[in-house]
C-alpha cells in the first residue's frame, strides 16, 4: 500500500493566514432557515440564529411561528393567509442588512421583524426605511432605535435600556447600597444601559466604584472581578447577556464575590438562569416578560400552546417578544383593512395591544411620540428553584411601561415621516 | 496596586493553562500532519457536551475520565473518513475542510442538545475560593492546573520515551524518511490525531465545569490557542507552552490597566514576538523540543 507523505508546506505565514481565517469564523454566514409556500402576504423575520444568541432568537421564532399559526387559523390578514420567512444575521451587521434586502427585494415581504442584537436592529433599520417597510423590532434594546434615530416605518417590542434601568435603580440602591461597580458588555446596548444605571445612581446620590468594559464573547471574567471586588463596591452590577451573563454569574459564585458583595443587574432572562446551575441563580433583575403571573387573562393557554411546541419547555420573554411583533402586524392591517405601510404605521401610534396578545396586568401600548411598546418591566429576584423546574424568577412587582419610559421629549426621538 | 498587579499575573497564569491545553492539542497536529484544525474548538464543544450528557450516569470525575477519550474516538473517525484523503494535497484542502467542520459541529450540537446552554455542576469543594484574599484562586481552577500540568508532563515523556512518542516526534522532521523505515505513517497520524483531539476533549470537559456549556463556546478559546502557538514557535511544543501562559498574563494585565484591550493585547504581543523573532520565541522549523 502505498504511502502518501506530505512534505512540511505549513510556516509561519500559512498559520498567521489560518489565524485570521479563523476570526472570520465568528462572522461569517452558515446557513438559512426559511420556510417558502405559496401564500400571498409575506413578512420576514431578521434574528441570528447561529452565534450566542442562538437560544434567544430560537424563542422569538417559537413565539413567531405560533402567532402566524393563530393568524391564519383565524382567516388570517385581509383574508389572505400569512406566511413567514426565516433569515439567519448569524450575529453580523453585514450579514443582516443583506439578509433584510433579500427579504425585502427578492422575496417582496411586506413587514420585518427582527433582530435581537441592537447593533443589527439599527442597521436593518436604516434598510426598512429606506425600503418603505413597516418594521417591528423584537429584541434589540439600545436606545436610539426609538430614540435620536427613531424612524416612522420602526416600533420596538422590547423594553429600551433606560427602562430596564429605570424598573430597578431605585430598588438596587434602597436595598443593596450606593456604591456601584460595572461590569458592562462593550458594544451599542451595554453602553447605553449603563449610561442609563450611571444616570440614574447619580441622581440618588451613589458613587460608582468602576465600569469593567468586557468584549462580547469574553469567557473568562476572573481579572474583571479582582478589579471589581478590590473596588469593594456594595453593589457589583452585571450588565452582559447571554453567554457573557452565564460565564460571569457562574465564576462570581465560584469565586464567592456574591457573599462579600451584592450581585445584581437590569435585564435577566430565563434562557440565562436556566443555562446556569442552581447555586448561581442569584439577584435582583427584571424580566420582560414572566410566564408565571397570578390571574393574567390568556396566559395560561399561551404557555400551554408553546409548551405543545417545544416539548414542554415555557415561553420566555423572547418567545412573547415573537409572538407579539407577528401579531401586531395581523391586528394592525385586518383593522385598518391595508397592508400599506405608511398607513400602518400611523395607525399603531397608540394602539393598544388586546389581553390575549399583551399576556400582562397592565396596559400596553405603542407610544405615539417614539414608536416604543409601554411594556412592563418584571422586577424580582432569581430563585435557585421553584414550583417548576423552569420557575427561576420570583417577581415581586410589575412595574408598567410608562412608568419605567422616559417622556417622549427626553428620549431625543423626532419622528419624519414620508411626504 | 502591587496586589492588583501580583493577583493579575497569576490568575492570568492560571487562564494560560487553559489555553496551553487546547494549544498542545492544536500544535500536534499541526506539527506532524500539517493541519490546520480548525474545527479545535468544535471538538472542545463535543467533549463538554458529551460529559453533560453522562454525568448523570458516571458523575463529575466519570465524565472526566469517560468523554475525552470517547471526543477522541470521534475525532479518530473524523480523521480516517474526511482529513486523511487530503494528506496528500496543498494543506489549504484540510484547513478548508476543518474550517467548514467548525461550522457543522456548532449547528450539530445545537441540533442535538438545543442552542440554549446547559448547565454542568461541579464538586461542591472544587466550587470554593481557597481563602477568602485568594478569592480567584478557587479548588476547581486549582484542580484544572493541576490536571494541565500532568497532562503536560505525560504528553512529554509520551514523546521522549515511548515508541510512538519518537516515531511522533521523527515523523515531525521527516515524514519520508520515517515511512521509509518502514513505520506505518499513516497509523501514527492517525494516533497523532486522537492524542490532540483528546486534548480538546479534556478541555473541554474543563471548560464546562468554569463557564457556561454552548455550542458556540469553543470559538473564543480557539483563536487565543492560535496565537499561543504562534508567539511559542511553530514546532516547538515548549513553545507552545510558553505561549499559552504569555498570553494568559498579558491579557490579565491588560484587564488592570487597560481593560479594552484585555482581548487585543494578545494580537500585539503575537505581533512584537514577529517582529523581533519571526519563528516564535522557540520556534524552529520543524523542530520538536
């Protein structure tokens, strides 16, 4: 048999090429979930569903895919049945500009949702506008996408970062204490929530100790928290999501900083606690949204429908954040009878979202002025565990949307609509 | 500060030995087969999630001694079906081929055990700080040090007294001649192969224990494991070591003084170590030391 040898064609060059091949494995484009028919009215969904959000964006599609069910089993839009269509950003703004053009062009989808990342959300933005397409954004919180650069065809779903912020500073600071460390994720939305925390320490009159800025993707936080806990802050607050949230959590207990300091934070999700072993469910947080509520009309059905879907796991807030943004598109066009954007949009300044769809206590509705959804904000404590295996969250108040939102005016968003 | 500084250099050491882990592994390949494998961090990835799934049945320790050899196993298949055709060829067919593997590795664990990360408990006394000043010094990172350092040493001896070890570190300088002797090359890489690829499985079942278990979680130990080859030398194993706990330090530093660039600071040093020495630090062509 003969043997083939391959002679030594590797240095030192080819590897520094591997290498940085090897960065571009973080950004590059896999694969495309879609799902084509033959039905009329089309609307795109934008979310990375490769990359660490993976988990989250899976929920948006959960939540998406049952509401465009629901739609259709009702006669669906204008009597047309919807159907949806699924791109992959893979966690890159290239990448997801390009897939909303495709969308757009290509494929004629008449409304976009999309994307969990602010970064992407922002700039698929700047393409629904200029396209002329109703968008709804479901999971991207920074700021300025109903802020300075809101834009009359895009609403939000989920909560801006000044309202994360607001729904808990208060509590943190009565009951934790006025001195306050940062450990903040470096991109668009990590920024803006602690420029909103810092803002409002500030005005209660606390200190900050320090702001730890932690690339996205940082595995190992271990010289971030000898900083922090050398600072002896009363508060070490953790503003990373996803992956980021779970590596952090996981070693602060491993290293004991939660039982000399109080751990704490804004937004926290399910698909965070439940990545992380029952020691490390710690803190005070808010959630968007909670699957367990006393006495909320439809909720039990909602959570029953998902449930059917994904082999009994809960609806999280992303789930919720899917559902509603499909949804909003439906009841907004049957009710106006148009599938015009510029009509749509109009219309949504002030809708209120029905009980069956807001699965919340208080009143929910798209703010006019800024083209943000007044949700609740879910202000609790993380439990190790619960009556169900998926109960991590003990909420002890839900605080409504327009109590958490800054007025209209502070948020820098000046609405120009198409003549 | 001078506490800052002296917590900093050795939790970066400590953060090194990780890195030195998967380095080794990648180097070993790389030195004898000459690929470039990307999909490392993919089998890191394996070896975690294949300890997850039994250590409901093995335990904690069962799963550490059962899932990097079994990542290994797969790895062997890996090798024989897809990169052992490509031997033959120009290297970028298997860099190519491990690069598009990464990928399906991530969506298959992700297919497999969902894109929503699990969780891995560990001993509960592997789970303390040592004292309450050393609070980054926990039972667990300890123990993680010490599995790397008897790693290191077995995977030494391996290649200075063992048959296989010499054949390795031979096939190294060169591959024809030692199949002209008459050793079965194609075993040996084969062998080669699986001793790395344990490696990232050992890694990986580590890895698991310190941070969250999801599929994407081998990408970002898998470029620092580059560059520690790179700032060591390109064949030269010590080297890599070398560099493994150079970079653990310099990103640790960077963290106190310039926390921005705790991820950058690692590129720079690769790139100063390329200016003043272009090898590596202990690199010479084709040289295992």
């Amino acid at each position: 048999m003969a043997t083939t040898v391959a002679h030594h064609l590797f240095d030192r060059r080819t590897v520094l090429k591997g290498a940085a091949a090897a960065s571009a494995l973080q950004v590059a484009s896999p694969f495309i979930i879609a799902a084509r028919g033959e039905t009329p009215i089309r609307i795109g969904m934008v979310d990375p569903f490769t990359g660490v959000y993976a988990a989250v964006a899976q929920n948006e599609l959960i939540g998406a895919k049952l509401a465009v069910e629901q739609i259709n089993a009702k006669g669906g839009v204008l009597g047309r049945p919807i159907e949806l269509l699924v791109e992959d950003s893979a966690n890159d703004v290239g990448t997801g500009v390009q897939k909303t053009r495709k969308l757009i062009e290509r494929d004629q989808v008449s409304f976009i949702v999309g994307d969990v990342n602010s970064g992407i959300a922002q700039a698929i933005a700047q393409v629904t506008a200029e396209k002329k397409v109703l968008h709804v954004v479901s999971g991207g919180h920074t700021d300025s996408i109903t802020g300075k650069d809101c834009k009359w065809n895009v609403y939000r779903v989920c909560n801006t970062t000044r309202m994360e912020a607001n729904s808990v500073t208060d509590l943190l600071f009565s009951k934790y204490g006025k001195k306050w460390h940062f450990i903040t994720p470096d991109y668009a939305f990590g920024h803006t929530l602690y420029d909103a925390c810092a803002a409002n320490l500030k005005k209660l009159g606390g200190t900050i100790t320090g702001n730890e800025l932690t690339p996205l993707g940082t595995s190992d936080f271990s010289a971030y928290l000898i900083k922090a806990r050398a600072a002896n802050p009363d508060v070490l607050l953790l503003l990373p999501q996803g992956s980021d949230m779970v590596n952090c959590l996981k070693q602060i207990v491993q290293f004991g900083i939660n039982k000399q300091i109080h751990v704490a934070g804004t937004q926290q999700e399910l698909e965070s606690l439940e990545s992380l072993p029952p020691e490390a469910r710690i803190g005070i947080w808010m959630f968007e949204w909670y699957w367990k509520q006393p006495n909320t009309p439809h909720l039990a059905e909602f959570v029953a429908d998902v449930r059917k879907r994904t082999n009994g796991k809960v609806p999280t807030a992303r789930t919720w954040f899917g559902f509603t943004s499909v949804h909003t598109y439906a009841l907004v066009a049957n009710r106006e009878k148009t599938l015009d954007a510029q009509k749509l949009a109009q219309a949504l300044g002030d809708f209120e979202l029905p009980p069956e769809i807001k699965l919340q206590p208080n009143k929910v509705y798209y703010r006019k002025g800024d083209h943000q959804l007044m949700t609740s904000a879910f202000v609790g404590e993380a439990q190790s565990k619960g009556s169900d295996p998926e109960d991590l969250f003990q909420v002890n108040e839900i605080v409504a949307g327009d109590k958490t939102a800054p007025p209209v005016a502070d948020t820098g968003c000046t609405l120009q609509w198409p003549a | 500060m001078t506490q800052l500084l002296v917590f900093n250099i050795t939790n970066g050491l400590i953060i090194g030995t990780f890195y030195v882990l998967m380095a080794l592994g990648l180097s070993l390949i790389l030195n004898l087969s000459n690929v470039i494998n990307f999909a490392h961090g993919g089998f890191l990835v394996i070896g975690g999630y294949i300890a997850y799934t039994i250590t409901p049945y093995v335990g904690f320790w069962g799963a550490l001694l059962i899932a990097p050899p079994l990542t290994a196993v797969i790895g062997l298949a890996v090798e024989r079906v897809l990169i052992r055709p490509l031997y033959g060829r120009d290297p970028l067919y298997s860099l190519l081929l491990t690069f598009g593997l990464a990928f399906i590795i991530e969506d298959g664990t992700r297919f497999i055990w969902g894109a929503q990360g699990k969780p891995v408990t560990i001993p509960a006394f592997l789970a303390q700080p040592l004292s309450y000043e050393f609070f980054f010094i926990t039972g667990y990172r300890l123990f993680m040090v010490a599995v790397v350092l008897f790693i290191v040493a077995l995977l030494f001896l391996l290649l200075r007294y063992t048959r296989l070890g010499i054949r390795i570190r031979a096939g190294t300088l060169d591959l024809e001649t030692v199949s002209a002797l008459g050793v079965n090359v194609r075993t040996l890489r084969s062998l080669n192969f699986a001793v790395g690829i344990y490696l990232a499985g050992l890694s990986g079942v580590l890895a698991a224990g310190q941070l969250g278990l999801e599929p994407t979680m081998g990408a970002g130990v898998l470029m620092p494991s580059f560059i520690a080859i790179i700032v060591g030398g390109v064949g030269s194993l010590t080297g890599t070591l070398l560099g493994g706990l150079l970079i653990g330090v310099a990103s640790g530093l960077a963290a106190v003084f310039l926390p921005a660039a705790s991820e950058a600071i690692m590129y720079v040093l690769m790139a100063v170590v390329l200016l003043i020495r272009p090898r590596g630090l202990l690199g010479e062509e084709g040289m295992m030391t």
